[in-house]
C-alpha cells in the first residue's frame, strides 16, 4: 500500500532542508518537496509543485512563500487538497502606496548586495531578521546560511518577482471551509516578519482554522523549533481521514 503523500514547500530561498527534520520524523508520509527552480511567479511555482506529486489528493503544507504556494494551489486543484497547513505566511498582496515602496526598496537592496557581494554575505544580513535573537551566529544560523548559498542571484531575482507580484489570496483563504480535511495555521511568537496578528487576520477569513503559536521561535518555525513543528503537523496530519 502506497502512503499518503505530504507536499512540503518551502519559502523564499529555501530548500529541503527547512523541513529537514519533518521529512524525517513523518516518514510513514512521502514527503514531497518542489525545487522552484526559476519560477518568477507563484503560479509559476504552485505548477512545479503540481508536477511533484502523483496524482491524486494530497496533504500540503507551506513555509512563508510557501504558503503562497499552497494557496494558489488550493485555488487550482481545490478537490485534490485533502487538507492545508500554512506557517509563518500571509494572503494580501504588495501594499498600495509607501508602504509597498518600501517592501519593493528593501527587497531590491537585498538583490544588489546578492549580486555584488553574493549570496552568503546578503544572508548574513537577511537572515537575521528570519530567526529570533537567541538563534543568531549558532551553527543553526550557519546551516540557514548555506541554505541562501546554494542560491544563485538569478534564483533570488525570480523569486523577489514572484513575492513583489504576489496575488491577493484572502478569497482561497476564506473558501478553505470547503477542504474535507482540518486547515492549520501556525507562526512562531517571535516572527516579526509573519506576525501572530497577521495569522489571526487569516484565521478570521476560516474561522473553522486552528491557529497554533509556535513558542521561542522567529520566522524559521521548522527549523528553530522542529520538534514543536514535527508534533504539530503529525496531529493536523492524523486528525479525521488521512489524507
């Protein structure tokens, strides 16, 4: 008998190895994770994912960018998501205005740095925000680090595009009521990237979602506190039917 299939997607300049130790633990599942490759857009990338897994239903669960992905998935092939879980991620497009600018201002700084200075020494920067303080400079820290260097400024170009032209997902948000199975949502305390207020907006479109806090963690909930994340997506995958 074949397992059940989990889609795990990674964010912005991830691969694999932030669900490392999931893939690991939830070993009964086949764990599928999606290499975006150049995609510039997250419909782009939600088509790379499509192509991964076998057909079928499936259990997605999506990282940051990721959980992008999964939305415009579920907004594609709803009656083939089984069940959703979104970690530290939002729905709402580019802001309007200033505030947009600045998103857009930040993130091209970002890109330059990559390109004349590569993509460790942008990391050192970037990543810093990405995890809570206590995090910083530890062998945790390094293992993100390499994560950003086996990207190349061309990958990072593509996928800012695709982040900076994001879709307005509020409405798949919303019409997640729908899936047969149970919708997570889940953000560490200290992610100031992704807030808890941001999850709570979500969970007020999808009422029937569980919002789960991820305790002394920043926005690499998988990676700083895998235990707490593995446990948490073992519980959504095993409430009601498997997936």
């Amino acid at each position: 008998m074949s397992k059940p299939v989990l889609l795990l997607l990674p964010g912005l300049l991830c691969d694999a190895a932030v669900w490392r130790e999931q893939m690991g633990a939830l070993s009964d599942y086949e764990c599928v994770v999606p290499d975006y490759g150049r995609a510039d857009a997250i419909a782009a990338m939600a088509e790379v994912a499509l192509a991964a897994v076998p057909a079928g239903r499936f259990a997605v669960a999506g990282h940051s960018m990721g959980g992008r992905v999964a939305l415009e998935i579920a907004r594609r092939v709803p009656e083939r998501v089984a069940r959703i879980a979104l970690l530290d991620t939002g729905v709402h497009p580019l802001a309007p205005g200033a505030a947009g600018e600045r998103e857009v201002a930040g993130r091209m700084a970002l890109l330059e740095k990559a390109r004349t200075q590569g993509m460790r020494a942008m990391g050192q920067e970037w990543a810093r925000g990405m995890v809570r303080e206590a995090c910083l400079d530890t062998p945790l820290f390094d293992t993100i680090l390499a994560m950003i260097e086996r990207k190349t400024p061309e990958i990072f170009a593509a996928q800012l595009q695709a982040l900076i032209a994001r879709p307005d997902a509020a409405d798949v948000m919303a019409g997640l009521a729908g899936l047969p199975g149970p919708v997570l949502l889940s953000c560490g305390r200290q992610d100031d990237w992704s807030p808890v207020s941001r999850h709570e907006e979500m969970q007020a479109l999808c009422p029937s979602a569980r919002l789960t806090v991820i305790e002394d963690s920043g926005h690499m909930s998988p990676m700083e506190q895998p235990q707490a994340v593995t446990q948490m997506l073992r519980i959504w995958l095993e409430e009601g039917s498997q997936a």
